[in-house]
C-alpha cells in the first residue's frame, strides 16, 4: 500500500511538472474576406489622367469560423502563417494597382499594413503574398487572438484604369493554439 502512494505521488508530481503545453492542440484555419474595388469613371477633366483612386473594406468575423469558433475560451495563442491577396475577376485587361497602393487588416486596438512596393498587374487567379515587413504578421495575430470581435480588411490606392471592377480575395492562413484543458 505504501509502494502504490509513492507511485501515485510521483505520477502526480510529474504530472504538475510537465506542461500545460502537452494539453494544447493548432488548429489549421483560413479566414478570408472578398473585396468589390469599383474604380470609378473620371467626371472632370482634373480626373481624366491616371491615377484613380478607389477603396473597399469589408468585415470578417473569426467568431463565427467553425474551425475555431469552439474554443473560444480556450485559444491560448495565434500565429500568422501567410496572407494571400487572389484576384478572382477584372472588367478589363491591362490593369494595375499602383505602388503604394495598400491593404489594412483593423479591429479597435490593432492594426496592420501591407502597401504595394511595386504596381500589381491585376490578372485573374494571379496571387499576390502580403510579406511579414516590420512584424505585421505578429499584428494580425493580435487582431486574430480576439475571436470575439470582428475585424476589417480594407485596401486603398491608385489604380492605371478608370472605369473597372476587380474582385480579389484575402486569405489569412493562421494556426490558433488551443488548450483543451
């Protein structure tokens, strides 16, 4: 009887010892958010040279993902893997948006943003990476972290083209630490 205390006691003390970690699992999700950019015609002459300036946002609740919206009070921490931008359709060919020309992922504490570098040829399926620059990434994640309230995708800029419609997808992929315990 005294043999079996010293076994419980030393599974329970190795128990506390190891961490809360071996009780946490990811889970794989992909938030995403499709933007209508509408560039609108140019009515005055002081409008009629490029560039156009056009903006759409549109809101994402992480709350409402099936992938995670279970564990609401159990999510422990979230990493940012990558950030795609995918144009599903054009009016017109031969559209670019303009460098500088920038995406902006909000909620009320944070925020982060991925300007253009260099012009975007806008082509359908074409797949542009939103880089980890100055640790946006780690931003979004904080967005991310609170599934309870949603956050904005928008994107600003310029584009070559007046008088085009572009439709493009932002896909978060991200890894949401869960404590099962």
């Amino acid at each position: 009887m005294k043999q079996m205390m010293k076994i419980a006691l030393g599974m329970m003390f190795a128990l506390g010892l190891a961490s809360c970690d071996m009780f946490n699992v990811d889970v794989d999700t992909t938030l995403s958010g499709e933007l209508d950019i509408v560039v609108e015609e140019g009515v005055t002459k002081s409008t009629l040279d490029a560039p156009y300036e056009f903006a759409d946002s549109v809101t994402i609740d992480p709350g409402s993902e099936d992938d995670i919206s279970e564990y609401t009070d159990q999510i422990v921490g979230v990493a940012v893997e990558n950030i795609y931008a995918v144009v599903s359709s054009v009016s017109e060919t031969g559209v670019s948006f303009l460098a500088g020309s920038t995406f902006y992922i909000y909620n009320s504490t944070d925020s982060a943003d991925f300007p253009l570098p260099a012009d975007w040829p806008i082509v359908v399926d074409d797949t542009l990476t939103l880089d980890d620059v100055g640790g946006s990434y780690s931003d979004v994640a904080d967005i991310l972290e609170n599934i309870e309230e949603p956050f904005t995708l928008k994107m600003t800029g310029t584009s070559s083209h007046e008088g085009v419609t572009v439709t493009i997808t932002v896909d978060v992929e991200s890894i949401y630490e869960v404590n099962l315990f």
